[in-house]
C-alpha cells in the first residue's frame, strides 16, 4: 500500500477511543477497528454488534484498520484482503491499553464468550 490510496485519509483522526455506537448505547466489544477514511472507531466482527463492518457497509469507506495496541494492519472490505500495513494514520494509533480487552473494563459481561461471534 502507498502514502496515495482512494479510501485512506492520513490527516483523519479516530472518533474516539472506543467503539462509537456501543458506547451511546452501553454496549461492550471484542477488539476495536478504525474506518481509514473518516476516522469511525467501531467494533469488531467477533463483538455481539460489529459495528465496524456496519459502517463500511452503510458509507461504503472500504479500509480499516486494527485498533488494537501494537497493531498496524489493514482490511480491504471489497476485496477482503487483508495488508500487514500501510500509511501511517493520525494519531492514536490504538485504544488505550488499559481499557482492556474484550472492554471497556465493567461493561464485559462474566459469559462474555457466549456472546461472540
């Protein structure tokens, strides 16, 4: 991937540093992504709401990428590939690590396995 790619803007910070929706409605999350274009902090596809993929479904933003601490790789919805990196978006680059995972710590239910897709 190169510094000019259509659905990828650099300069674009993250929404937040949880997942946007789950957290206007109390929910909880697996891991956290990050729309590359517009900066939507969203849930993953293993959390109950996968927020997420929702988004890039509902705007048609193709990348994301992980939101996780010491992680850099990109999601290509459209193709479904996946990229060990690519330019480097504004920061944060993660949620903060002690937010825990799955989090935000006191909202993961006891049986959250049970809940994950």
């Amino acid at each position: 991937m190169t510094e000019a790619i259509e659905g990828i803007n650099p300069a674009v910070p993250p929404s937040g540093p949880g997942c946007l929706e789950c957290e206007a409605e109390q929910g909880w999350w697996v891991h956290l992504r990050r729309c590359a274009e517009c900066g939507h902090i969203g849930c993953c596809d293993t959390s109950p709401a996968q927020h997420a993929s929702k988004h890039a479904k509902d705007t048609g933003h193709p990348f994301i990428q992980s939101f996780e601490p010491g992680e850099d790789w990109f999601w290509d919805s459209r193709s479904e590939e996946m990229y060990g990196g690519g330019p480097e978006l504004a920061p944060p680059h993660s949620h903060p690590a002690d937010q825990g995972v799955p989090g935000p710590r006191g909202r993961v239910p006891e049986d959250w396995q049970a809940h994950i897709h």
